[in-house]
C-alpha cells in the first residue's frame, strides 16, 4: 500500500507514524552535527522543509524526545549506532517567529514576548527547581508578566540557556526557525530600525554572549545582513542557497521527485512536472524542486502553482511595483522568457532596498522567484568591479505568478483598460484617449509609491502599463520597450506576428514641461516629432513592415491627466 500524500504536515513525528509520504533528509543531522558550527544560518525559499527539517532535529535531539527513537528506525540516520546513541540526550529550546506578522513595531514586539512567555510556561518546572535563586525565580515571573521589559525579554534566551543548562548539566542546543519574517514584514510596514534594535539585542544575547549555547540552527528564506541585525556574532556560519553545504537538504532533488512520481503511478508526467516545477539551484546542486508543489502535484495529479500560491507574495509585489523603470523594464525581459544581467548580494539590507536595483533582484533570488543561469568569477573582472550574474524566473510555475499579480494591478481599471486596449487594436484615437485618462486616474497612484506625479521617474505607471500589455497582447505581438531603433532608444514597440493582419505600433511617453511647453498639445508634438527624428519605425521597416501598416502615438502627461496624439 503506498504511503499518504499529506500536505501541509510539519511535525516530522506525525509524518512518520502516521504513513505519510516523505523524503529521507535525515542526513542532515549527520552533515550539521559533524560540521561543529556554533551558530548556523541556512536561508531557502518559502515551503521548501525548513520547519519539517527543524522539527526533525528538534524531535532528534531533545531530551522531551528521550526514548522515541523509533521514529527514526528505517531512516539513514538510525543506521550510525553512535547516532542513535545521541538520540534525545540534549535540552532544546525551539522556537519559530513564523506567525510573527504584525503590521506595527508594538504588535511586533508583543508578539515575540509572547512566543517567548511561551517557552517559560513549558518549561515551568524549572522554576521550582533546587538550582534556580530566588533572584532567577523573580526573573523567571517577570517574563510571564503580560508587560516586559525589554533588557528581560531580550535575556530571556539567554536565561533559559543557563536554567536548563544548571537542570540538565548540558549545554543547550538552541532552534530558530524562520527568524526573519518579522524583518520582512517591518520593511513593508515602515518600522525597520525599531525591530532591528530589538532583534539585535535578542540575537546578540542568545548566540553570541551565551556560554551555555551548545549548538543553534537558524533558518529563514534571506540572509539579512550583518551590520542590520548580526553585527557582534562572528561565530555565524551562513548557508546562502549560492552553497554547497546542505545543498540536497532542503528541496527535493530530480531523483526524488522522479522516484515519488513512479511510486504515485504518475512517472509519464516527469516532462511536464520539470517544465512547470524545476528550476532551482542550490549550490552545485541543479533541479532542485519545491517540495510544496510536487506534494500537491501527486495529491491532486493537476498542475496549478501551489508553491507561488501559498502567500500575497506582497513583498514581490512592492518591489517590483515601486521600483525604478529600470526594475520595471527588466521585469518584462524576464516575463518574456530572457534572462538579465545584475550583481547578486546575498546579505539584504532591506532598509536600502528603495531604489538599490541589485538589492532587488538579489532578494528575489533569495526569495526563489528567480534562479542564477551563469555568474563571471572574481578572477574573470576587472580590479574593483562587481561579477555579473545571469538571472532568470525559475520556472513557469513562477512566471504564472507574476503574470497573474501583473493583472491584479490593473484589475481595479479591468473594464476601462480592456476599452483602452480596443481602442488601441482599432487606432481609434478619441476612445484611446478617454479610457487612458479613467485608467491613469485609478492606477497612476497605485504605482507612484506616494509621490507626486511630476516628481522622479513619472514614466512609472506608463511601464506598469506595458508589463498589462505584455500580458494581454503578447499572443498576437512582440512588445519591447526602450530599444534601439534608428537613431535612438523608442519608449514601446508592439511588432505584430502577422502584419498582414494588424498594423505596428510605436509609443513615445513624454512629462510636459512648462519651461518648453505651454500646452499638452505641445507635449504630444514634440513625442511624435522624437518618433521621426530618430527614425524609431527603421527596425520595422527593415523587417519588411510597410510604413503604412506603422501607426505611431505621442503620450502626453501632466500629473493624472493623459493626452495622446
């Protein structure tokens, strides 16, 4: 009888004692064990085994767990006797900040000290133990007070390290898991440096001055940077997805999936579960797959993107949204298939991420929207120069993703963008102009991060627009934007697949200027002029296309107002 397929399941005991599907990755505890690393950081994408994986070390370690290793029995790790030897002999604090979601710092903080009032109330037997003073009892009841300070709160780790420590006379292996989703959700919400502080001060005392630490794993899906949050803990070993330590641990690799396909009788599906769901790159490791979707694949036997459904993908959003025209133009390469070019930092600063285009992509690397095709080495730049990296959307899994968050930004415009895009296709130049204007007026502040239209980059909402176009058109035309053509750079181009049929069209977007434009009229000219000056429709007519099959469009714009000519 074949095993269940349980989705969602993250207690590696429930796992196992009830049948469930599951790939071996108990070597994991070998290869960490061995490795004698203090503290180690290890960032993965979202739903690729980190909680089951820490459970798993957790329920391997912990002395709640002495005498339960039959858990264990069949797996790789049992096979070691001197593994088994270890199995339940350690005190483990563990913890995750998973539901840490707060919108506010206050909210933040509170909810920290209450997954930590937590683990003192399980481990309450402590505090009636023969080692503890009245002074630590006194402590030991000021953390299970509602209200915290927050030099107690941020020892708090540190104290239950010594409290067990002194109960048990072994040091304390320590388990973080998802340690920096409250940080992503300080930089979308605006309170940042205040969690920082207090995550600092929290880290510092738990990892870094803790003589009671025996071992810590923590793991998140970013390598938040060290000056932001790990600035005194130099005993941090980082497992970036660029590294081959722990490479197959998480995620599960082409064999695995393969295998878990025969077993599911779905093994005729292989070709297509890799175009939909491979693509991840985990050091040397290539075709790594997201374990999330190939569980829902087997249990439901349909494609769907389970992995890039299973959150807002908010911080995407925002990123991509809100950033430059630069950001927003290489977001239409990648939906067009191609790859771009960008250094890659793994250390995320997020308070630097507004208008850090490298940031950007290198966060949504981290992240797995995005996967590395190629990198130049150190020994192959130029002396202070950053190595290039060749970046690309890991799958069609995730490119689905994107295109349906693309349409959801436009979704409040849905029937006045649809009118526009007919009358576009039709070259009716009076509808174009009256549903542009209802379109700029829903959406134009929706993608301007809050500033005023006339300030930097106005062309944003414009670039948004074409990422809609890309969705929308992309079936009948090859759309670019900010090629060369002639003798300069045109804004956007829709090349018709059969010109025959439909005619080319040429956009030039321009912000009216008052010191050179007294109308908008003036503004429309002065595109359209641009348009023949540099001979934008060369490129098109070089392919055959007859010049009265070109039409060609100036946009004009003053704030939310639009004028096209």
């Amino acid at each position: 009888m074949g095993r269940t397929v349980a989705i969602g399941i993250q207690d590696f005991a429930k796992v196992i004692t009830n049948h469930c599907f599951y790939v071996d990755k108990t070597d994991f505890i070998r290869e960490w064990w061995e490795s004698r690393d203090e503290v180690t950081l290890i960032t993965r994408p979202r739903r690729f085994g980190k909680t089951l994986n820490m459970s798993m070390v957790e329920q391997f370690f912990s002395v709640e767990y002495a005498g339960q290793g039959a858990v264990f029995e069949g797996l790789s790790i049992w096979q070691d006797e001197s593994y088994r030897a270890l199995q339940g002999t350690y005190p483990v604090i563990s913890l995750s900040f998973a539901r840490v979601k707060e919108t506010n710092y206050r909210d933040t903080r509170a909810k920290i000290c209450e997954i930590i009032r937590n683990l003192y109330i399980k481990h309450l037997f402590l505090r009636e133990s023969s080692g503890l003073s009245d002074a630590d009892r006194a402590y030991f009841d000021r953390i299970l007070q509602p209200q915290v300070s927050t030099p107690d709160v941020t020892s708090a780790l540190y104290q239950l390290s010594d409290f067990l420590h002194r109960y048990y006379g072994k040091k304390v292996i320590v388990l973080l898991d998802e340690y920096d989703t409250p940080m992503q959700e300080a930089y979308v919400g605006g309170f940042w440096e205040e969690l920082a502080s207090f995550v600092r001060s929290l880290f510092n005392s738990s990892f870094k001055t803790n003589p009671f630490l025996e071992r810590a794993i923590m793991t998140g899906i970013t390598r938040i940077s060290k000056e932001s949050i790990f600035s005194d803990l130099n005993n941090l070993e980082v497992i970036t997805t660029t590294s081959n330590k722990y490479a197959a641990s998480f995620g599960f690799t082409e064999a695995e999936v393969f295998a878990a396909l025969e077993e599911c009788g779905l093994s005729e599906q292989k070709e297509l579960v890799k175009s939909w769901y491979d693509g991840f790159i985990f050091g040397k490791y290539k075709d790594i797959y997201n374990p999330w979707s190939i569980l829902n694949f087997m249990d439901k036997g349909k494609f769907s993107t389970y992995w890039a459904n299973t959150s807002s993908n908010s911080l995407a959003g925002k990123l991509v949204r809100e950033g430059s025209r630069r950001v927003k133009e290489k977001f239409e390469t990648l939906l067009e298939g191609k790859p771009i070019l960008s250094p890659v930092d793994e250390q995320i600063v997020y308070n630097r991420l507004d208008g850090n285009e490298s940031a950007i992509w290198s966060l949504l690397l981290a992240s797995g929207y995005l996967k590395v095709l190629s990198y130049e080495s150190y020994l192959d730049i130029a002396e202070g120069a950053e190595p290039m990296y060749e970046l690309a959307l890991t799958n069609l899994e995730v490119k689905l993703m994107f295109q349906s968050m693309v349409r959801e930004w436009f979704k409040c415009a849905e029937a006045d963008y649809n009118d526009f895009i007919k009358a576009l296709l039709a070259g009716d130049r009076k509808a174009m102009n009256v549903y542009m204007n209802r379109v700029a007026l829903h959406t134009f502040s929706y993608f301007d991060t809050g500033k005023k239209p006339s300030e930097e980059e106005p062309e944003r909402f414009y670039h948004g627009f074409v990422l809609g176009l890309i969705v929308d058109l992309r079936g009948s035309y090859v759309i670019t934007s900010n090629r060369e053509s002639g003798f300069g750079r045109y804004d956007v181009m829709l090349e018709p697949k059969n010109f025959k049929e439909s005619d080319a069209i040429i956009m030039e977007f321009k912000v009216f200027d008052p010191e050179e434009e007294d109308t908008l009229k003036d503004t429309v000219q002065a595109a359209l002029g641009q348009i023949g000056s540099k001979k934008y429709a060369a490129l098109l007519l070089e392919k055959g296309i007859p010049e009265e099959h070109i039409r060609c469009y100036g946009f004009a714009f003053q704030g939310k107002t639009v004028l096209i000519g």
